[in-house]
C-alpha cells in the first residue's frame, strides 16, 4: 500500500490588517476589551468581492512551487472551508478552474474550524488507496464579510480573520502522515452555529424576521465551548501520541489550533506538550478556521522552525462540535 507525505506547503493572508482599535467605534467596546477578550490584537480581512477559493490559489500557487509541481500533475482537490464562495458548487470547483488544473475531481469538507484535518484524512486515504498520487488539500476562509460589525457583534467579531494554507499530499516511499484522529458530536452545537439560511425552514431559506433578528450571524456560547474544547484538545492529541507511539519530546513543533488562544495553551499544557514548541495560529492572525494548520506549517517551513524528518503534531477543535489531531513527518 502506497504511502502519503506532506510535499509542499503554502500559505496566505491578505494585506488589510484590521487591529482592536479599528474595531472599537463601530462594535462599541474600548479596544482593551476587545483585545482581552479575544486574545489577540491583529486580524486580516479580504478585499470585498473576494471569495475563500482566490485566497487559496494565492496559496496553492506557493505551495505547488515549494512541492516543485506543476497544477497540472494534481489530479484531486480537497478544499476545507465553512465560508464557501457561493451555495453551491463548492469552493473546490473555483479552485480547480482558477488554478488551471485538469479536469480532476474537487471536493468540499466541512468539518468547520477543524476542517483542515478532515481533508488531510480525506487525501491520506486517497492516496493510501492508489487513487490518487497528488492531493492538494486547501483550507482557507472569509469570515469578514458575515460578521456582525454593531456592537451586538462585539463578542464574536473580534476572533475572526481571513485566510488560506495548502499543502501537497503525495505518494512517498515512506509516510509522512503518519496518523490522523477524528472525533465529532452535535451535542450542544447550537452554543457554535450559524443557522441561516437554512434549507430546513420552509418555503424560504431565510425571513425578515429571522434577517432582522441577526439570525445569520455566528451565535457562539464561548465559555461552554471552551470548557469542552480545552478538554477534547488535550485528550485527541494524548490518543494520538499513544496510538503512534511517539513522545511529546520527540515533537519540533505541536500546532494548537482554536479560536481563543488562551484555551489552546492551557489544553497543550495539560497534554504534556514542550510549551516552547507550541505553536497557537490564533495568537498572530486570529482565527482563521480551516486555514489555521496549513499556514501554521508552511510558516514553519519557511522560518527553518521544522525540517526535513521533524515529527509536527496538528491539533484543532471547532463548531460541529468538531476536533481531531494529526501527526505529520515533515
């Protein structure tokens, strides 16, 4: 059986940086407060009109170029996004086209926040399986343009930013994937969603009552969440390290993915992990949802942070409620 390795990464994020003090007239809130709060001070928002598919070309580009391919020797998409570029098709069909591949299938994931690690397994297995020997698995997002910029919005706003990462999932000699876990429970996830539009409501996907509500805003109960997800963070990356037998010395880098900064440091200490190798995306870009990982990777990469055979350990929670961990060979 085939093996997959990670070949290539890249990453991008847009040049608007939006900081806390930017935000505070309109959200009504000191920016101290907002930067408390979220835990971070800088986020990046695309140019409207934008959709998460041109923010992952950028990235796709950098990360073909870094695999030492061209976009014709892809022959599958796997795109990871909860901000899709329209309804429908997906996300993956406008990077196909916008990146001139051939005419290979292009796949949507939505596992939300820890999308990246859904469609990491996705292409592993396609690889593992001889379907496929070149996978580029995207994970990118615009939360800008659905946020909530009145001060009812000032809770929530503040943690979210744009952006994409890519990388290169290939047949190798030996794996460099060496083992993905994932776990998902719907219990509670009214404390993290976005109900509408929503094609359970009947006869339209949305109302002016459900509109004027703020209905189509994210609705996140943060502190439940974080109680959860401080918990499922520390036990999937413990589960990981038992299953492949890998201590947490061993690791150059453990990448903490979730939306508050300060939860993912407590889980990485409470699942034993060298604090001066752990790397939250949340803390210099907020939270970028399934872009979080892959531009956390390719940001190693390029700073020589990791090298060639450094063992990396991905770990994410999100809304669904969704988390997993990967562990990777770089």
């Amino acid at each position: 059986m085939p093996a997959s390795a990670v070949l290539g990464c890249g990453r991008h994020l847009p040049a608007l940086t939006v900081t806390s003090d930017d935000l505070a007239a309109r959200l009504g809130e000191p920016a101290a407060v907002i930067e408390r709060r979220a835990g971070f001070a800088r986020r990046a928002y695309a140019e409207p009109g934008l959709g998460p598919s041109d923010l992952a070309r950028l990235a796709a580009e950098a990360a073909l170029a870094d695999a030492g391919i061209a976009a014709a020797d892809v022959d599958l998409i796997v795109f990871a996004t909860m901000t899709p570029d329209i309804a429908f098709p997906g996300s993956g069909c406008f990077l196909q086209d916008k990146l001139g591949c051939r005419t290979v299938g292009a796949i949507d994931v939505r596992a939300q926040c820890a999308g990246f690690l859904f469609a990491l397994a996705t292409a592993d297995r396609f690889v593992r399986a001889g379907a496929a020997t070149r996978v580029l698995v995207a994970g990118a997002e615009i939360y800008s343009s659905a946020l909530d910029f009145s001060p009812g919005g000032a809770a929530v706003t503040p943690i979210f930013g744009d952006g994409a990462g890519v990388v290169i999932v290939g047949a190798a000699p030996s794996p460099g994937v060496r083992a993905v876990v994932l776990h998902s429970d719907a219990t509670g996830m009214e404390r993290f969603w976005c109900e509408f539009p929503a094609s359970r409501h009947y006869p339209t996907r949305m109302n002016r009552e459900a509109l004027a509500a703020g209905r189509h805003f994210y609705v996140l109960d943060a502190e439940a969440v974080h109680a959860q997800a401080e918990a499922a963070l520390a036990d999937v990356t413990r589960e990981l390290l038992e299953r492949t037998g890998v201590a947490a010395d061993s690791l150059a880098v453990s990448v903490v993915h979730y939306f508050g900064p300060r939860v993912a440091r407590r889980a990485a200490e409470r699942a034993g992990l060298p604090a001066d190798r752990v790397v939250v995306p949340s803390e210099s870009m907020g939270h970028v949802g399934a872009a979080g990982i892959p531009i956390a990777l390719a940001d190693a990469r390029a700073s020589g942070r990791v090298g060639r055979g450094d063992l990396v350990c991905c770990a994410a929670f999100g809304a669904g409620m969704s988390w997993g961990a990967a562990l990777l060979e770089l």
